[in-house]
C-alpha cells in the first residue's frame, strides 16, 4: 500500500472551514493511501538516516466524504491520530511538504532534510531544492514578459527614483505572506522615506517595488497549477472597502472565476519551468494582465475553487503523483 506523509503545521490549528492540506489528506485517503503526519520539530538524522516521528492520520468517515465541519457532531473529533512511531522518512513513497511560511532559517534546514530523504527515493512534493531556490516574488521575475515594472534593491536612491518614475507603486518584502508587510506609496506621499527604511531594515534587506495595478478591485487571482497545467478557474481574492491587498488573510473575499486568455498565456509561460524544477503544486498570482507571484510553499484555495466548481483538486494532484 502506498504510503504518504503530510509534513504541515500541527493539525489542532488548521482552519477546518478552508484548509487546503485537508483537501490533500481526504484525497490520499479516499484513494486508499495510509495516510502519516509530522510536524517540523519530528524530523531528525539517526545514524546518518533522516528519520521522523510519523503518526498515523485518520479523517472521520463523515468528515472525510464531503470536508465538511457541520458534518461532525459537536461531541466528536473530526480526525484521529495513531501513536507516534520514529522511522526512517525512506518508508514512506511521498512526503508532502505542507509546512506554512515564515520561510526561515527552520524552514531551510527542513528542506535539507528533505533533499536527503529524497535521494532515498522519497517523491517529496514539492522539489526541496526548488522550494529553496525559488522565492516566491523573485521567482515571478524570471518571465518578465509576464510581469508588471518592477523594481527589486535596498538602495534608497534606487527605490525612490522608481516611486518618481511611477508615481503609485506598491512596495513588499520579499519574505512576506498573507499580505503582510504590503504598502501602496502614491505620489507625494510624505512617508516614502519611512516606508522604505522600514522594509529594507534601514538598507540592510532587499525588497521589491511594483507599479500599483488598479484592476486589484476587481480582484487578484490566485490559479492553480498542477504539474504545469492550470486549473481552469481562478479564485479572484477582492480587497475589501479601503484596502489594496486581496489576500483573504487580509480580510479579501474569494470569487471563482474561469480562467482569460492572458491568464491561460500566462501559465504556459510559467508551467514548463515548474514541471523542469519538480514543483507539483503551485499557486500564481495575476492582477489584471500581470503575473505578480509564484507561490510555492504552501499554496491554497483548493477548498474554494472545489465548492464553487464541483472540481476535486487534491484528488487529481495525488493520482498525478500514482502514477
């Protein structure tokens, strides 16, 4: 029996209503795999073998057919976890790396650990190196016929000559998540000077200015790739009253939408490299006609995407890796 390990953040704290990584498991255990768990803490070298603390991962039976919290009585856990048992990450054929930003130093020795597994003939998804290698808004940088103008420098001369040019631009930090760390600088904005040595950390980290996109009101839209191909419709996150930042962690509502021709341009341009670097699971962010990020850590709106559209997302990712 095929045997899959969910590497993720501890299943006590995951949003019932939305997770994505719930969506992954239902469909390994629909499909008939056993289905393990571990945290980042249970990952460890024992004798020069990379091993985990794995448990075994069961969904309630009601849960688990249609990822629905009211389908659990108020009186019953809607999983169940087996006893921990430390083995080596090898008995495992895939290993899925669910683990939520911050992407830090923590985050870089896991995915050493998982290089070492994957040299042992674990399929980890997505690639360990790539997920190094690919920051989330640097990575977006390699298709620039697909993104907006942009600049990426710690240099304060450099950044504002780029707010000069452009007048309304949206700077970021290159590490930032869940809309963290967003901000719109218009023209004559007196705290240009503030926002810049506030993300750059007074010089000493790079960050990334871009064109502020007006069609953000109707929505930044995440799309979904798997194995290179998209999802045919896109989960349009839309800012709420007064903000600029779709993300649905800063407070944006969802709306599925089917995928535009640019979208559809866009993910040929990008699904190729993705295929070439192993990232199975990837999330793309398009504002209007730009591509603005490449997601992959840990990316989500399965659960949306699927209750809008009849899809089974997660099912089609874990045949994919069957096969």
């Amino acid at each position: 029996m095929t045997k899959i390990a969910f590497l993720m953040d501890p299943i006590e704290y995951v949003a019932v209503k939305k997770d994505s990584t719930l969506a992954m498991i239902r469909a390994a255990q629909l499909r008939g795999l056993e289905v393990y768990y571990c945290r980042q803490e249970d990952l460890l070298i024992s004798q020069t073998r990379v091993c985990a603390h794995l448990t075994r991962l069961t969904l309630a039976d009601d849960f688990a057919a249609h990822l629905d919290p009211a389908a659990i009585s108020s009186n019953k856990l809607w999983y169940s976890l087996g006893a921990s048992e430390m083995l080596p990450l090898s008995a495992m054929d895939i290993v899925m790396m669910r683990k939520d930003p911050p992407f830090d130093m923590e985050y870089i020795y896991t995915t050493y650990l998982l290089e070492r597994a994957e040299s042992d003939g674990v399929k980890v998804v997505n690639k360990p190196g790539s997920l190094r290698d690919c920051n989330e808004k640097l990575f977006a940088t390699q298709f620039p016929q697909c993104c907006p103008p942009l600049v990426v420098s710690r240099r304060m001369d450099m950044l504002k000559a780029f707010h000069k040019e452009h007048k309304n631009v949206v700077f970021k930090k290159l590490d930032g998540m869940g809309g963290a760390s967003i901000f719109r600088v218009m023209e004559n904005d007196p705290n240009l000077s503030v926002v810049l040595e506030t993300l750059t950390n007074a010089g000493q980290e790079q960050i990334m200015g871009q064109v502020y996109l007006p069609e953000i009101v109707d929505g930044d839209k995440r799309i979904l790739l798997v194995n290179g191909e998209p999802v045919p419709y896109a989960l349009a996150r839309i800012p709420s009253a007064g903000e600029t930042r779709g993300n649905l962690a800063a407070g944006g509502r969802g709306e599925g939408r089917p995928l535009t021709d640019r979208d559809r341009w866009i993910a040929e341009q990008v699904g190729p490299e993705l295929v070439k670097r192993g990232l199975n699971f990837v999330g793309i962010d398009v504002i209007g006609d730009y591509l603005t990020e490449i997601n992959v850590t840990c990316p989500t709106c399965i659960r949306e995407l699927d209750s809008q559209f009849n899809l089974d997302i997660a099912g089609d990712l874990i045949e994919s890796l069957l096969v």
